[in-house]
C-alpha cells in the first residue's frame, strides 16, 4: 500500500459544551491542531445534547474548519447537517438509515456509514452510494461508553481496498503508536478522537506526529 494516500479524520471530544472544555475554549484548540498538519474532515460529534446546542456549536466551529479547506461532517443528525452548513454527515446503525440521510442532504453532501466489522454492510452502504464506509473499532476506545466488541481485524481494510473504490475509515482507539498497522492495511483515512485531544504534547503535536506515522508507514509498506 505504499502509493495509498492515507488522511486524518478528527471527530470533536465528547460533550464540548459540558466537560470542561466548553465550544469557546476548543475553538483555539481546533485552530491549531489544523494548522499543524493535514486533516481531511472534522466530524462534529456531540452527544445527548440539545438540538440549539450542537447548532450553536457548529456555528462556532464551521468557519474555523472550512475555511482551511477541510470538510466539517455532523454525526448522526442528517437534518442538523443541512441546518448548520456542514459538507455531510456520519450515520451509525442506529442512527439515521443511508436512504434517509442522502434524501435529507442531497446528491451533492458527503454520507458517511459505520459499518463496525460487517462486510455485508459495508457493500450495501458503498453499492447505495455512500462517500465512504468505516470500520472498526480496531483498538480500545474510551470514546464510546459502550461494552468493547472484539477488535477489528485489519485484513478487512486490506479486503476492501482489493474489491472497492468506495474509501475506508478506520476508527476506534487510534493513536500515533498503533496507527502503522491500519495504514499499511490500506486505511484511507483514520479517524482519531482521544488520540488527537489527549495527546500527551496536545492537538497540534499530535497532528503532527500523525501525519509523520503515516508517512512513515507508507514508505515502510
């Protein structure tokens, strides 16, 4: 996989607005981690909360990503994607269903699917006409508060990259040390929450030091 281009996809902290590091101080944070490197997407993921909240919080961060020739994706809310100005959404199982989401978007936003480890999800997503697909989680996450499945196995990513033009997301406990492994297995783009936002030198030495990894995965492989 040594010619595949492989991009970071940060995804916010959980709850911005509510633990302790409120829209108006991640701002300046998200500025930075930015400027630092490449970052394809940002996704806006913000959980129970309010509907004004999420919108107030896209508000505040929209122009900071778009304005650096990055995507800004809304997790879940199809519907909030068009009300706030974002280039697409991500939608999960659970959430709103691929058919929905693109009728709410239109033809032109970026649709995005979790497909965790199901092949037959993922070709039904990618044979819709989703953007992309994800897969994973691939490491332990403290992100999500949810009982950890077994891990992902990255042949699925090379699996894909062998069948499909559709690109791949890997998620799910990503850091700057283990990231190596998913590239080489043909990841698209990877994206990171905790591993960008906890990182030990902050968000934009790990940006940094993410696309330094990837790099250097790419010319190892």
């Amino acid at each position: 996989m040594a010619d595949k281009s492989c991009r970071l996809y940060a995804i916010t902290p959980p709850d911005i607005a509510s633990d302790g590091r409120d829209v108006a101080s991640f701002a300046p944070l998200l500025a930075a981690a930015l400027d630092a490197g490449d970052v394809a997407s940002v996704q806006l993921r913000l959980k129970d909360v309010p509907d004004d909240a999420i919108l107030r919080a896209c508000d505040a961060l929209r122009d900071i990503v778009q304005s650096r020739g990055v995507a800004l994706i809304m997790n879940d809310r199809p519907d909030l994607a068009v009300k706030g100005g974002c280039d697409g959404v991500h939608v999960g199982r659970e959430d709103a269903a691929y058919a929905e989401a693109r009728k709410l978007v239109g033809p032109d936003s970026v649709v995005g699917v979790t497909c965790y480890a199901s092949r037959h999800l993922a070709l039904e997503s990618a044979e819709a006409g989703a953007d992309y697909v994800a897969f994973g989680g691939f490491f332990r996450t403290t992100t999500k508060q949810v009982a950890f499945r077994d891990p992902t196995d990255p042949e699925i990513l090379t699996w894909w990259q062998a069948l499909m033009t559709v690109p791949v997301v890997a998620i799910g406990g990503i850091t700057v040390e283990n990231c190596a492994m998913l590239v080489r297995a043909g990841a698209d783009f990877l994206a990171v929450t905790a591993g960008i936002w906890d990182y030990k030198d902050g968000p934009a030495a790990a940006v940094r030091d993410f696309n330094k990894a990837i790099a250097a995965a790419r010319t190892d492989s």
